[in-house]
C-alpha cells in the first residue's frame, strides 16, 4: 500500500508539471525519496514541455505525454518495455474532479520559502491524500509526501534550463521487450 502511495505520488507531482500550472519551464533536479524504515532512493529526473525522465539506481523511466506511453529502460540489459498512459491515470490539478487542494500553510523546503497543501485527488476506485509543497518562489511542486510521515519525494538542485532532446527517446541498440500474459489474463 505504501508502495502505491509513493507511486501515486510521484505520478501527481508529474502530473501537476505537466498541468502547465505550475511550472512553466524546463527543468531538472535531483530526486530523493524516503520511506521510513528503508533506505532512501535518490536520482535525477528532466522535464521538458510535456516529456519527464526520471534516472534512479539501474532504472531509467521515460514518460512521454505527447505519445501517451512510457519506457522503462534497463540500461545494464539495453532493453526497454512501452506501456501506453491510460486517460486519468496521471493526476492533473486543473482537473476539480481529481483533485481537491487544500491551504495547510507557509512552510520551508530546501531552505526555499514554500506553501504547503492537503492534496487529496480520486482515482476510478477510491480517494488518496498526500501533502504537498509548492515553492513561494515559481509555484513550482517541490516535495510531496504522506499524511503519516511514512514517505516523502522531495526535488533538489532544481536547474531551469532546456533538456537535450535524447533524453527523452529510447537510446539507440536498445532492444523491446514484453512480459508474456497468462493464459487467461488480459
């Protein structure tokens, strides 16, 4: 459950980079996520317009907003999979219905002045709720992370400027692969 938590929300600070709302401009940080009682994840992650990337440990995942699929790379294999990004299935601010954003108050991230929120956002099946902190300064989503304190994804370093264009294609010699599907399952 943790886990899904910590994904959903990562996908709702990319969805909030992708909205357009809050961050109008090309960027990369390092990422670090914590999750208490385990060892904390950092990376890098680049976005350009509508194009993320996100590098951490022997994984590199590509998102591509465009083309409504995602890579995963696996960069020790040259081998990638594609899976297509379903309607809805990346959290956008601007959508009232997903997501309710909620003033908690003035707080500090990064040693950056920051305004902090109760985000709570539905999915086909049920409500979520994280907290989440926007830089003062560009309104940009600089960490979000559980209500019980039990994981936080943070950026870091954050660097405005444009990405290389490679960054966000499936690197050269790289090969598709698939997982098969059980008999039965779709």
């Amino acid at each position: 459950m943790k886990f899904k938590l910590l994904l959903v929300a990562t996908l709702l600070a990319l969805g909030t980079i992708f909205s357009g709302i809050a961050v109008a401009f090309d960027f990369s940080a390092d990422t670090v996520m914590k999750q208490k009682g385990q060892k904390t994840m950092t990376g890098k992650i680049f976005v350009s317009g509508d194009k993320s990337r996100m590098e951490m440990s022997k994984m590199v995942v590509i998102a591509r907003m465009d083309k409504k699929i995602t890579w995963m790379l696996m960069p020790e294999q040259n081998m990638y999979m594609e899976s297509k990004l379903k309607p809805g299935s990346v959290p956008v601010e601007k959508d009232s219905a997903q997501v309710e954003k909620v003033l908690i108050g003035k707080d500090t991230v990064d040693g950056k002045p920051a305004t902090k929120y109760k985000m709570t956002f539905t999915d086909s099946k049920e409500k979520n709720a994280v907290y989440q902190w926007f830089l003062d300064a560009n309104g940009f989503p600089v960490k979000t992370a559980a209500l019980d304190d039990s994981w936080s994804h943070e950026y870091a370093n954050i660097k405005q400027g444009k990405q290389p264009a490679d960054l966000f294609e499936v690197p050269a010699g790289y090969n598709k692969f698939s997982v098969p599907t059980m008999p039965g399952r779709n």
